[in-house]
C-alpha cells in the first residue's frame, strides 16, 4: 500500500482536553495466535490510554468463526494480562449477540443504502479485469450494482454489499497525519454482511464502537484505508461522534511483509513457553515504539512512564533474527 508522508503528532491534542473522558478499545481476534506484532500495537494503545485518562474496552473480535481455535479467546486474555495490560470494561465477545449488527442492517436496506449481491470473487475479478493478489481487495466495479432500492434485509446466506458514493473521506490521523482517501474509486461496493451470516469486519467494528463509546482507535496503519470505509459506513447509519485514529507502522518480517507464520514463530506463547519473562518482550516492543534505543527488560508500568507518540517511529520497523536471540538469550 502507499503510504502518505508521516507528520509529527500534535503534542497538545484536542481530544485530550481537560475533563473530556474518552474510550478505547483493545480488540484481538481469536482467529490467529498473539503475535509480537500485535502485542506492540495492544501495549502502545493501552499506554496512550493509561497516559490520557481514556477509558479501555477489551472486545474480542470473533465473528470470523471459521477459523476460531478452540481455548484461543482465554489464551488472548491471559497472554495480554500476562503483558502487564488492564482494562476498565468487558471482555466483550462480538459473536454473543448479533441483534444490534443485524438492525443496522435493517436500517440500511430499509433506507436503499445496502443490497444483496451473489456474485463470486471470481465474477468480480474478470469485471475488474485484475486479479486478487496476495492480501490486496479486488475492487468492485460500479458496473455490477444492481439498481438499489429500499428493501426488507433478509439473512438468506448472501452477501450484503454497501452502495458506496463517490467523494473523498478526508480525515487527520493523530500519527499519520491528513488523509483524504477516496473509497468508492479505490474498492467500490463493499460487503458488510457475509454469507455466513453474520456482519463483515466492517460493519462489526463500526456498530461497536458506536455502542461502547469508542472515541479513539489505534491500530496498525494496514488499516488505514478502512478508516474511510468505516467513516462512510459511520455516516450511513447516522452515527456521531466520529472517532479520532492513531495509525502505527508495523512490524514486519525481513522480506518487508507483515508479520507472519512466513517468519516463523514469533507467537508470544512460543516465548512463554520458552521462559521468556514479559520484562524481555516488554523490551523489545519499547525499542520498536521509541522509548529506548536497544532492548532493555521493562514492565508495563515503565513502558507506560517512558513511551511518548512523539517519538514513535514513523517507518515500519523489521523483526530480525537479532531480534529473536535477544529474547531468547
């Protein structure tokens, strides 16, 4: 993905104004092991909370129920309190109740905002005329909507697709900076009910935020282009406020892809396992956000004192073997 050129962050937010409480969320998923990537992200949210007085909402995101490994949401929970991390509500679990996922499906259709759609990722790849490489999204054409019209939505086992508009969605990320993605050129039509019956990632996350009073959301900046998305699908269901984004590079592996199985076992079970102490991985995420130069053991709550979004690096930074016999020395 091309990325816009970092910006410093502002040091005296808005959004952190006297008497002002704002919520975040920590939300893992279930569907993968927690890897130091995502660990690096969950410990900068939860220290910028713990900084600014946000409130922290621990939701997991299991709606991808195909691939959910049995054990894995407690895994999760003990791996993050194992981090040092606390939070002030929930765990939550998304796949508890769909009800409020599927009003505002009803809302939407009801509204000729949303339609049906039964075409196949295939049938949508020869209309592009480009095929769906690695992790990139084919997107829809505006040549396949059907003619959309205010309808009963009905959970028959098809996809549901968003009737996205042209326009830009410009908004300022507190670390990225000014954006202005433009979401009906770069994916089209997007679904945001699946034919598994249940709520796309999209819709899922949109409608719990709105629900829990998430004001503040930072993630790994591969999801910048669904800040758009969800702002759009955000103003669609007539929700407000809208929430402020702090995207942050990732972690990569050697080869400049995302953290993966591909780099091997960079799980934080294999660490536990293998007697690495928290202080250790606590160190080595701190070198990665900026708090010290080489790895040093830490606990969360020095991590916590240290860490400035000032001095986060604006680049991806690379896992490398060094890395691994650090931890593991």
């Amino acid at each position: 993905m091309d990325r816009p050129p970092r910006t410093p962050a502002d040091p005296n937010p808005a959004h952190d104004a006297p008497g002002v409480i704002h919520t975040t969320r920590l939300a893992p998923s279930p569907t993968g092991a927690l890897h130091l990537g995502n660990a690096r992200t969950f410990v900068v949210n939860w220290a910028l909370a713990r900084q600014r007085g946000w409130k922290i909402v621990l939701r997991i995101e299991d709606l991808d129920t195909p691939r959910v490994k049995p054990g894995a949401i407690a895994e999760t929970i003990d791996l993050l309190t194992w981090l040092g991390l606390d939070w002030d509500q929930g765990p939550t679990i998304q796949s508890d109740d769909l009800t409020p996922y599927t009003q505002a499906m009803r809302s939407l259709a009801s509204r000729g905002l949303a339609y049906p759609c039964e075409l196949t990722r295939t049938q949508i790849e020869q209309a592009a005329s480009a095929p769906n490489e690695g992790d990139t999204e084919t997107p829809f054409p505006r040549s396949l909507r059907p003619p959309v019209q205010a309808q009963d939505f009905e959970d028959t086992g098809t996809n549901w697709r968003l009737a996205v508009e042209q326009g830009r969605v410009a908004f300022t990320d507190a670390l990225a900076g000014p954006q202005s993605l433009d979401p009906a050129r770069e994916i089209g039509d997007f679904v945001i009910w699946t034919k598994r019956r249940c709520p796309a990632y999209q819709l899922a996350v949109v409608v719990d935020d709105d629900a829990q009073g998430v004001t503040q959301i930072v993630r790994g900046d591969d999801l910048l282009p669904s800040a758009a998305r969800q702002l759009v699908l955000s103003r669609a269901l007539n929700l407000a406020p809208e929430p402020t984004y702090t995207h942050l590079p990732l972690v990569r592996g050697s080869d400049g892809r995302r953290l993966a199985k591909r780099h091997g076992d960079t799980r934080l079970t294999h660490y536990r396992d293998r007697g690495v102490t928290p202080q250790r991985v606590l160190g080595l995420l701190a070198s990665w956000s900026g708090v010290c130069e080489k790895p040093e053991p830490m606990t969360a709550r020095a991590f916590l004192d240290a860490f400035s979004l000032d001095t986060m690096p604006r680049t991806d930074v690379t896992f490398t073997p060094e890395n691994d016999a650090w931890l593991l020395a």
